[in-house]
C-alpha cells in the first residue's frame, strides 16, 4: 500500500481537518458488512491501541498501523465466515478460536457468543468479532502474568483479582 494511498483515505476520514482521526471519524468510516453501524466500543479499543499520545484520537503517524491491524482483522474474519454471511456464528467462532490456540468449553463458548452478539442473533458481526479477540486475549495475557507454572491455574487473593482486572485497559 503506498503512501499517497494512505495519505488520501487519511484525509477522506479527517473530516473537520483536525490532523487526527477521532473516534467519531473512524466510526463513520468503518463498515462491519451489514450496513450497521460499527460497534463504538471496538472503535474505542482500537483508538487506545494507535493513540500514542493518549488524547482520544490518531495521528497520520499512527494511522497505517491502525489501517493494518483493520485490514488484517478483515482478512481473519474472512478466513473464518465460511458461509459468507458476513457474522461470525458458534461453530466458526470455535474455529477461529482453536485456530489462535484457545480451547474453550462449549459453555464458554456461548458465553462469549452471548457477550459479543449485540443484536440477539446467536452470531458475532466483524467488529463485535475483534472486540472479543481483544478482550479474550488481553484477559488471557492479563492470567499468564499469575500462572507462573503455566499449568492454566492460578490462585490470587480478591485484591489481586481486583487490581488484574482494573488495570487492564481494555
């Protein structure tokens, strides 16, 4: 992908010419495939991952990274909507799932099905989709730090589940 590509779609999305792309900005532009709107919460997410200086917004310096991760994710959820039908349903969730090395009960499984399905339909759109990817990996991270024998068990005190969970940004 060139520059000038970048630099154009950068400007195409900088609507009030600010110089950064808030999260507004992102969200318009983003499309999941079902003409609904991208979910606000994924938008914010992915902000906080290319936001370098913490303001709420991304700067053309961080924009191709963050057009990258968009892109990869795209690619992913492809590889993984079998039927095309541009959500993500159980059965493939489980497969993305295992592909990234996540063996996951079946009750855990309609958990997160449950979690990440904002419209009620039993399948996961594509920016519900990388919302629970991030998530579950930042949890899944956030419990390696515990599980110093790497056996999948940890045991910690309530002030130590709390100060994991709080200082996760996510």
């Amino acid at each position: 992908m060139s520059a000038d590509f970048l630099k154009d779609i950068f400007k195409q999305l900088d609507k009030d010419g600010s110089g950064f792309i808030s999260a507004d900005e992102l969200q318009e532009a983003l499309s999941n495939g079902s003409w609904s709107a991208f979910n606000p919460e994924t938008i914010r997410l992915m902000i906080g991952m290319f936001d370098r200086d913490k303001r709420g917004h991304v700067s053309y310096e961080n924009f191709g990274a963050l057009w990258n991760y968009v892109t990869d994710w795209q690619k992913c959820f492809r590889n993984y909507d079998l039927d095309n039908s541009n959500s993500i349903d159980r059965q493939e969730l489980q497969t993305a799932l295992t592909s990234f090395g996540y063996k996951l009960s079946a009750e855990l499984l309609d958990t997160l099905i449950k979690k990440f399905d904002r419209i009620g339909a039993g399948h996961v759109l594509f920016d519900d989709f990388i919302q629970c990817c991030i998530v579950l990996q930042t949890l899944t991270t956030a419990f390696k730090a515990h599980d110093k024998d790497m056996k999948g068990v940890i045991t910690i005190d309530y002030e130590q589940f709390l100060d994991m969970v709080f200082s996760l940004t996510i």
